[in-house]
C-alpha cells in the first residue's frame, strides 16, 4: 500500500511541476512555490527531482535546489527512525 501511494505521490508531483514549467513558458497563472513544496513533504521528492532534471523547472530556485534534497533525508531519516 505504501509502495502505491509513492509511486502516485511521485507521479503526480511530476505532472504538476511540468505544468507549472509549461505555465511559465506561456507567462500564464502558475501553481504556487508553497504546493510544489507541500506536494514533497507528503512523498513526492523523486518526482519533483526528475521534473527539475527533465524539464529544467526551479533550478535556478536555492529553496527548490537545496530544499528538495534535504526534505528528503530529513524525512528519510524519521522514517528510520521511527520503523527502527
């Protein structure tokens, strides 16, 4: 079960860090930093690093670049923590 909602948590933050690309290359309404940012606290840091990767999106961004890989060990190491 866990397993399915990462890789759906995944799946969905990567669309919608693609959407919010495409939205900026159009200048049109973009989603906000704060859900990209909640959208990896609940699991989704794989595919919002894919979607930085792939679609060149908030890599210019220090809180995305440096904020996205540190909620990921810091969320990594509570999850050991507390399965230990």
């Amino acid at each position: 079960m866990l397993m399915i909602y990462l890789v759906s948590i995944n799946i969905i933050t990567f669309i919608i860090y693609g959407y919010d690309k495409l939205q900026a290359i159009r200048n049109s309404k973009r989603i906000k930093e704060k859900t990209l940012i909640v959208l990896v606290i609940f699991g989704g840091h794989i595919g919002a690093i894919l979607a930085m990767i792939i679609c060149h999106h908030k890599i210019n961004k220090p809180k995305f670049v440096w904020g996205i890989p540190i909620l990921f060990l810091i969320e990594f190491l509570l999850l050991k923590f507390c399965i230990n």
